[in-house]
C-alpha cells in the first residue's frame, strides 16, 4: 500500500471513530437529557438537529481554502448560541433537562473549528472558529448556571482552542511540505531548461555541420550525402523526442524564467564525481560498468549521473558508519540500469514526510522519462538505490 492510500486510509479510520463517538454522545444525551415538558422535547430536538448538522462539517476531506466551510460552521455556531439564548430568555432559566446540556453538538462544533482552522478559507476562519468556541462555552447555561457548569463551559473553550491549534498546526506543516516541494520542482525544471538547452546546442549543430558537409560531397560522392542524411534524420527525431519529454515538463506558469546554463554531467563523467566523492568520504566507492554507455540520450545520461550523485549525497549524509559504496551502472538492449549501494548499520527507515526532497524532485525526473526508481534497504544490509531508464520511449504526437 503506497503512503497516500495508507494517509487516506487512517483519515477514513479517524473519520468513522469520529462517528461512533457521536453516536455514543448521542445517545448520552437522549438517556441524561430526558425532556420533562413539550417545551423540552422541542429544545431537544432541535439540539439533535444541529449536532447532526455538524457531521457534513467534519466527515468530509474539503479543500484548502474553501470558503463554504467557515460559513457553514459560522450559521451553525450563530444557531447554537440562539438555541441558547432562547433556553435561556424563554424559560426564564429553567432548569429543562435533567443532565445533558447536548455533548453531541458540542462535540460536533469542537469537531467544526478543527476543520475549519485545517481547510477554511484565511479570512473567514478565526470568525467561524470564535463564534464556535463562544456556542461551546455557553451550552452549559442551557442546565444551570452553577459552578460547575461553568468550569464545563470553561473545559469546552479549551478544547475548541486545542482543536484550532492542531488543525492550525497541520496547516502550517502541510504548506510548508507544499513549498518546498514547489520549490524542488521549480529545481528540477531549471535543470530541465539547461539540459534541454545544451542538448539541443549540440544535436543541432552537429546537424547544421552534417548537412553543410553534405553539400560539398554532394557532387563527388553522393553515397555519402545518404549516409549524412540518415545520421541527419536520426539526430533529428531524437532531438525532438527529448523536447517533447523535457518540455511536458517545463509547461508550468511557475517555472522559473531565464533558468541559468550549464555544461551537462552525464554518466560518462561518473569517475571524476566518484573521485571527489572519495577525496571527502570515509567509505570509498566502486564503479563497476556493463555495456557502452556511449550513444545513450542526453536525458538518460545525465539523470542516470543525478541519481549516483542523489545516492552518494544519502550515504554521505546517512551511512556514516559505511565502509564501502558500490555504484552499478549496466546497459541493456533496451534499458539503462543504476544502482548505488552502500554497507552501512545504522537503522534508516525511507524519508520521513516533510524530508527527502532530493528523492522526489530525482522519482519526478526519472518517471518523466518513463522509468523507476526505488530507494530502500538491502536484502543483506545497507541502503539501496535503484533507478531504471528505458532507452526506447514512444513518444506520442
């Protein structure tokens, strides 16, 4: 089960306790709070209506920003303090039930300024959240004006000022995880835009030289102006594969303009990063290589170099107990295959939420070229990051 399906499936499990202790409230309220006239029973069920009112608040998963929300929860709020307010300027402050003031709707109100401070709109949550809070400090007055009440009043301001702080919190963390995740894609796309600028400077003068070349020869071997043209056509279409990739990602309004260039790294150049990598590091790498790693897709090599670097930077940062770190790249018909591998025994679980940026800006670039990449602990110990890059995409028109 994927991190989101396990969030989701611990707020639906939150979601249905939440239920049952409504239900449970509920009922607390119909055994203790007995109506002894018609007078009450009308009072009661208007009580049961607005703790039921209050389900639709909280149940649901709303979105961040939603202006109905707070709304909401400011009617029923304004409708608890006028059920109140008759209760008391009606019956004169009647004593109208034997026990239960409504713990229902109480809880359901307590229940509204927690979503209302995780999801309501900025402007319109303190005032719901306040006048929730004043519905709650006052229910107790429908029984009584004792002490004890009071404090009980006193209890529930607490607990809708706990709730608020918790939903506020959670708010504060959930937009902070957004903007640094913005800002790692933000990351990503420039290096997107450098890439895809280096790639198409050089690709494209070599076509420039191919074909200028192929018009000298053309009168005195015109075998090798087709050869020229083939070599033409090839850089050609796997210039404007890449372009379709890279630029279905830079298609954003936030990417950043005018990205800063610079020369690419490619899997070719993973010696000197291993070697800087050693020059610094207690455990000393290996590179071990199948295949010709020449010819591959700019893309392909240098997201292949940004996943060693995204390896070796974890066990630098993670490992420091590892001896050894062995760096695997292998080149199949069809596949580009990376692996880095360190040795180390300290406990390291996967990026806890909130951290491992680097890992989701470096899965976002590898499924853009429609591969994988795993990252976890090794069967005999350590950690181990696997990534796989296909070198033949259909590129859809």
């Amino acid at each position: 089960m994927s991190t989101p399906d396990l969030r989701r499936w611990w707020v639906r499990l939150a979601q249905a306790a939440g239920l049952v202790a409504m239900g449970l409230l509920a009922l607390f309220d119909l055994r203790f709070g007995a109506p002894e006239s018609l007078a009450a029973l009308l009072v009661l069920l208007v009580r049961m209506g607005l703790a039921v009112a209050t389900v639709p608040l909280w149940l649901p998963v709303h979105r961040l920003g939603s202006r109905w929300l707070p709304l909401a929860a400011l009617v029923l709020a304004c409708a608890s303090l006028a059920v109140t307010a008759a209760t008391l300027l009606l019956f004169g402050g009647a004593q109208l039930f034997s026990g239960s003031w409504g713990l229902a709707e109480s809880a359901g109100l307590i229940g509204a300024v927690f979503v209302v401070a995780r999801w309501g709109a900025p402007r319109l949550a303190p005032w719901a959240a306040v006048a929730a809070g004043l519905a709650v400090a006052a229910m107790p007055l429908r029984v009584g004006a004792e002490n004890l009440l009071v404090i009980f009043g006193l209890l529930q301001v607490l607990a809708a000022a706990g709730a608020a702080g918790v939903g506020l919190y959670l708010r504060i963390m959930a937009a902070g995880r957004e903007r640094a995740i913005a800002l790692v894609r933000a990351e990503q796309r420039a290096e997107f835009a450098r890439d895809l600028h280096d790639f198409i400077a050089h690709h494209v003068t070599g076509i420039v030289v191919q074909a200028q070349g192929a018009r000298f020869v053309a009168a005195q071997d015109p075998q090798r102006v087709i050869v020229a043209l083939e070599q033409i056509e090839r850089a050609g279409a796997e210039t404007m594969a890449s372009m379709r990739r890279m630029v279905g990602i830079l298609r954003n309004p936030d990417a950043p303009p005018d990205a800063p260039l610079a020369p690419l790294a490619g899997v070719t150049e993973l010696e000197p990063l291993l070697t800087g990598f050693n020059g610094a590091a207690n455990a000393p790498a290996r590179l071990h290589v199948e295949g010709d790693l020449n010819g591959l897709p700019v893309e392909v090599s240098t997201s292949a170099y940004r996943v060693v670097m995204e390896g070796l930077t974890n066990t630098r940062q993670h490992a420091p107990d590892a001896r050894s770190v062995a760096v695997a790249v292998r080149r199949t018909p069809d596949w580009l295959l990376v692996r880095v591998a360190d040795d180390g025994a300290s406990p390291r679980t996967a990026p806890a939420r909130g951290h491992g940026f680097g890992l989701i800006g470096l899965t976002e670039r590898v499924r853009a070229l429609g591969g994988t990449i795993t990252a976890g602990p090794g069967v005999a110990g350590g950690w181990v990051l696997d990534a796989a890059f296909p070198l033949h995409v259909a590129v859809t028109r």
